[in-house]
C-alpha cells in the first residue's frame, strides 16, 4: 500500500512539475513606475556661457517608467517624460533670460537583487538622448543665441522597490545622466562656450508589477 501510494506521489509530482515550471515561465514581466523627479542640473560652464552666469534653473518633473524582465534578475528599463520647459537664467542674479524644452529619454539595462524579500534593490547603467526644442527662445538676449538640437550621454542608477504585496510597491530611485549643450549665436554659428548640465535625479514614486 505504501509503495502505490509512493509511487501515485511522484507520478502526481512528475506530473505538477512542468505546470509549476510553464506558470512560473509565464509570469507577466511587466512592470510600470511613475515618479517624480527632482532635476539638479550641474551646470558646468566654459567661455563666454561661464562669463554670463548661464544656468538651467532645477525643477520637479513628471515621469512613466517601463520595464521588461527578461529573468528575475535582468531587466530593461525605458524611461519617459514628455517635452518638459527648462528655464535658463544669467547673471549674478540669476535672471530668467527665456526657456526651452528638453525631451530626455533614457534606456538602461538593470540588475535587480531579489533574495530579501519585499526589499527589492537595483542598479543600472544606459544611455540618455535629450532632443532640446525651442532652441532660440531667448527674448532678453533678442532672440539672438541657440543651443544645440540634442544630447547623448551616459546614464546611471541606483534604486529600490519595496513591494506591499505582489503587485504594487514604493520605489526610490537616483539617476546621474550626462547632458551638455553648446550655446551658439543663430546668425554665423558662433560658439559662446558650453553648459554641461548633467543632472543628479532623485526620485520617488509608485510600482505596478503585472
């Protein structure tokens, strides 16, 4: 009796096996993050842009993440913002000299750490590319200077979640992108020096795991 029952167990496990292994291999890998990111751009500068004092004034923005696990531990991660204005100001003062808009994508590859629990940490590396629109829009300088059309750099991140149940959490979130663009005059091209930007991002925001 002890041996059919025996062998009746394996067979039922031999049997749930490839099912568990099949539901665990169609797991969803899914996963969405909305934050809000405080901006603090850097604002290096040389020439005539260090002369004037040119500066992006930081700011809070918005932004939708969108992962894609690939296994438990390895992730993508797209992240997106819409056309977001960024005020830039000179001298002493810091007086608001005009506004443009900056489009800052970034794409990294993740590894996250899954053995503590609800306490899910993650690091990251990619590359950010910020396209800059209304790239002339300076009416106290006459309109007269432009920067550059786009940025590629690299990205980095540090981050975690801590996931209330299995689908929803709490994510903290750092980011350091390079982002720099050279100011030049519409007539001729003149370069006037560059404003290297390349802002720290700590964030903090809402996880959806599907």
């Amino acid at each position: 009796m002890r041996i059919k029952s025996l062998v009746a167990a394996m067979a039922t496990v031999a049997f749930l096996a490839p099912v568990a292994a099949q539901a665990q291999a169609e797991e969803n890998p899914w996963m969405l993050r909305v934050r809000a990111v405080d901006l603090l751009w850097q604002n290096g500068q040389s020439q005539t842009v260090q002369d004037l004092n040119v500066k992006a004034k930081n700011q809070v923005i918005p932004e939708l993440d969108v992962s894609y696990f690939f296994t438990k531990n390895i992730a993508a991660e797209l992240v997106l913002t819409w056309p977001q204005q960024v005020n830039i100001t000179a001298g002493q003062g810091n007086t608001n000299i005009g506004k443009v808009t900056a489009l800052p994508p970034s794409l990294l590859a993740q590894y996250h750490f899954t053995d503590l629990g609800a306490f899910k940490p993650y690091v990251g590396a990619g590359v950010n590319y910020t396209i800059f629109g209304n790239r002339a829009n300076f009416p106290a300088l006459g309109n007269a200077v432009q920067v550059d059309q786009s940025s590629l750099g690299f990205v980095g991140q540090v981050g975690m979640d801590y996931m209330f149940d299995k689908n929803w959490g709490l994510n903290l979130d750092l980011k350091y992108a390079m982002i720099s663009t050279n100011v030049t005059t519409v007539q001729g091209g003149t370069n006037l020096g560059k404003l290297t930007l390349n802002p720290w991002m700590p964030a903090v925001g809402v996880t959806y795991k599907f």
